[in-house]
C-alpha cells in the first residue's frame, strides 16, 4: 500500500482505468476503507463501491460518470480529516 495525499486521490480517480480488479483506499489508521471494483456483464461494465467505516454499504453503477461523483463524495465523508491515505491498485 501506497501513502498518498487526499487531494492527489481526488485528481486520480477520473483516469481510473474502465476495468478495475481492486482498488483500495483506507484511512491512516486503516480502520476505514473504499474498495472500488468491475464486473463484466452481457450488458457492460458494472462499478462497484463498497464502503465499510461510517457505514457498510455496497453501490452499484452502470455509468462511469456517476461511479466517479460517488466515489469523491465517500471520500469526503469517510476521511474528512485525513490528508493523506493509503491506497492499493490492481487493474
């Protein structure tokens, strides 16, 4: 895992690559993380968010634009304070 600032995450997460085997962000403490992966379907690509922290949700998106709006806002609301943390990718 990869200790990067909050603010570079941020910029990075548009150049995501369309397939994403894993990619994880926790918090300093990593006790808080967003785990972001794809599924090839008959009909596309499905995004998955999965959030575990505040709370333990799991998203679904077909539209890569949302997947991105998404992914920014659990940032913001699960290290509001953190500036930086640790990432982890594989695509």
């Amino acid at each position: 895992m990869k200790l990067e600032d909050k603010k570079v995450i941020l910029k990075k997460i548009k150049r995501l690559p369309d397939q994403i085997d894993g990619y994880t962000i926790c918090s300093f403490k990593k006790d808080r993380s967003i785990k972001a992966y794809t599924q090839n379907t008959e009909k596309g690509i499905i995004y998955f968010l999965h959030e575990e922290g505040y709370d333990t949700q799991t998203f679904m998106f077909t539209e890569k634009k949302e997947f991105h709006k998404q992914m920014k806002k659990l940032i913001e609301k699960e290290f509001p304070r953190s500036h930086k943390l640790y990432v982890n990718q594989q695509f």
